[in-house]
C-alpha cells in the first residue's frame, strides 16, 4: 500500500483482507509505503506487514528510533525511500534550480528549497576523492543495519553507476557523523 490514508491503517480492515490473501497463497508479503514513522508503527500494530517503506536519509531522520527498534522487534523491513531528498543530496542542485511540471519538486515552496540547498552545502565534508556527496548519503543510509534496502532514484546511466558504488564507497567515519549530528541538532541553520 502507497501512502494509505491513516484512517485506513487505524480501521484495520485493510490488513485483514491482505491477511486472507495470504493465507490463500495469492500473495507472500505485504508491505506499506508511509511518511510518519507513526503510521508505520501503526501498520505493525494492525497488520502482518513484511517491509515497511520509509523516508530516511540524512536530512530526515525521524524514523531511526522507535520505527526502526519495533521493526527489528517484528522482523519487518526497511525500505529508505528518498535516500537522496529527492535528488538534493547528489550536491548538484542550487537554490535557483527549477523543475519542470510533473517533477515532484515544481510544487516545493522556494524556501524550502533554498533550506534543503543550504543544509547539503553544509555537508560537504563527507565528499572526498573515494566518494561523491551522493555516494556518502546513500552509504550514510545503507550503514544503518535495520535498513534492508534503498531507493535512490536515478535520471542518467551515470547516476545508476554512481548509486551501485556507493555499496562499495568508505563508510562515513565516526567524526563524519558527528559533525551530521551536531548540523540535525542546529537545524542546518
């Protein structure tokens, strides 16, 4: 399910009609896409979900603790969806970028992303000459054990080269993530 309405995920009827398919065999998993972390602890409560797909990436933390913690406890997976904040983290956006109608981006406000632009500024530092920003990014995220994959998204050939080396890039050294952390906690300003 791809970002149900959370009055669904509270009825519950919807994970007993998936429950049923299930034990029928017409299907093996199931799984929910969702923003608030809530809504996936939610889903776990109500359903036997399998994965649930959720935003993380550097910027967006918000489901690392208990999202994270009761989905290890259910052995559910983790799909980081906008490891790249939609294509921020690859560093080659300006404030001044404009995207086309249809782009999910034409409808952000040019505040937020000038705010998005300034905080990718600011973590630079992880780039280095064995890694791109977007490389540390999606390894930022696929460091996180309770992550079982990514979806990173890519436009070009070169992106999708780019994403499948991040595998193999350094993983971000513990001063790296503190320098992050201490950004999360300033709010990037």
């Amino acid at each position: 399910m791809h970002n149900p309405p959370v009055q669904l995920i509270k009825d519950g009827r919807v994970f007993k009609t998936l429950e049923r398919l299930n034990a029928s065999g017409k299907i093996r998993h199931y799984g929910i896409s969702i923003h608030d972390p809530q809504e996936g602890l939610l889903a776990m409560r109500n359903g036997g979900i399998g994965a649930v797909q959720v935003v993380f990436n550097i910027l967006r933390q918000e489901a690392k603790n208990q999202l994270f913690r009761e989905a290890t406890q259910n052995n559910v997976g983790i799909v980081a969806r906008e490891p790249l904040a939609n294509g921020f983290l690859a560093g080659k956006l300006k404030t001044e970028s404009t995207f086309h109608q249809g782009d999910i981006r034409h409808s952000f406000p040019r505040n937020y992303v000038s705010q998005l632009t300034t905080a990718v500024d600011q973590l630079r530092f992880v780039e280095s000459n064995s890694r791109t920003l977007a490389q540390a990014a999606l390894r930022f995220v696929l460091d996180h054990k309770e992550v079982s994959t990514v979806i990173p998204g890519a436009k070009t050939p070169e992106h999708v080269d780019e994403d499948l080396a991040s595998s193999e890039s350094p993983p971000l050294t513990g001063e790296e993530l503190l320098r992050i952390k201490f950004l999360r906690d300033q709010g990037f300003a």
